[in-house]
C-alpha cells in the first residue's frame, strides 16, 4: 500500500496528455527540410541533452553542422560527452574560428540559457550584442523551448526583434513538457491508489 504520492503540478490545468519526443524530432525534422537552404539556429534548454542528440541526429541527416553557443550549454554538454551521454561524429562540431568559412546550408547554431533564462542567448543575439552569431536576413530561429512564466515580455521583445531583422520564427510542436498533464496524473494515480495526494 502506497502512504503518499506528492508528485509535480506544474501543468494539472492542462487536459488531455502531454506531447512527445518523437513529435518533437518529427517537427524538427520537418524544419530541416523546410529550411534545407537556411541558417538555422535552434534555442533549447541546455539540460536536455535528449533534445539535443536529437538535433545533432538531424544535422548529420542533413549534412549539416554543429556550433554550440551559452556557457550553461558549453558546460553541459562537455559533462555528458565525458560521462558517455552524448556522442557526435568527429569532424561535426565546429569552432567559432572557421563559422565564416561555412555556408548557411552547412550549419545549424544550438543556443540556450537555463530554465530560468532561457531567452537570456537568443536574447544577446537579437539585440547584437553576441560576438559569434549575428542575425541576418533568411535566417530560421527554431524555438524548441518555451517562455517560463516571468519572462513572457523578454521573450515576445526577443521574437519581434529577430523578426525585425529578417529572421523566420518558429516556435509551433518544437517543445515536449517534462510536466505531467491532467490525464497522466490520472493515470499516475490510479496506478498507484495513494492514500494521500499531494
């Protein structure tokens, strides 16, 4: 018997039952080939490291490849490629020293912040202040993260300015909650059948 479950509730307003991983890559999928011709530049959180071997996934499908933008995103992805979480193909990452050299088509930017400030690197980059990534016309800004409560005025400011410099914006089926919705809390309980809820 089950005392207790005390358990996330973030998104129990939310009906029906959150999206998947595997919709996610199919959407993100879908923008590589839509953009095959574009600078993309992807904006996630740095601690999924699932989102991101997805992204590294559809870049090498797409011959395309990696630089890394964000300290948060550096420092963590360093950690998981030494802990054996993530791999990529020798030859894929690129330093900020060679970027001019490649095409748009060639590359796709993975930028971040953290839960917190996760606009806080787009951000930079849509005010100019970034010194690896400036926007130009044509590019593609692929949110696969959404705008935490608190910073809703950052983040539409962000998504204006990039498109006042030309930047397509994406942001629709790029983002899978890590919260449980309405229908998954149900089924947790009734799997469960704690005594008390929390």
């Amino acid at each position: 018997e089950i005392l207790a479950v005390l358990s996330d509730s973030t998104n129990t307003m939310h009906e029906g039952f959150s999206r998947s991983e595997l919709y996610v890559n199919e959407q993100l999928d879908r923008f590589f080939n839509i953009y095959s011709r574009n600078r993309l530049i992807i904006v996630t959180f740095a601690t999924n490291m699932d989102r991101i071997r997805q992204i590294i996934n559809l870049a090498q499908k797409y011959c395309r490849k990696i630089a890394l933008e964000g300290d948060l995103m550096l420092d963590v992805f360093s950690a998981a490629q030494k802990l054996g979480y993530i791999d990529v193909p020798e030859g894929m990452l690129v330093d900020t020293d060679i970027l001019n050299k490649c095409k748009d088509e060639e590359i796709v930017f993975i930028t971040t912040g953290n839960h917190g400030e996760s606009v806080r690197c787009i951000s930079e980059i849509s005010a100019g202040n970034n010194p690896m990534i400036k926007i130009k016309p044509n590019d593609v800004v692929l949110f696969s993260s959404v705008a935490i409560h608190g910073n809703e005025v950052e983040f539409s400011q962000t998504l204006n300015s990039l498109e006042e410099q030309g930047a397509r914006v994406e942001f629709q089926d790029l983002h899978a909650t890590g919260h449980a919705c309405v229908e998954e809390l149900k089924l947790l309980y009734t799997m469960l059948c704690p005594k008390f809820v929390s």
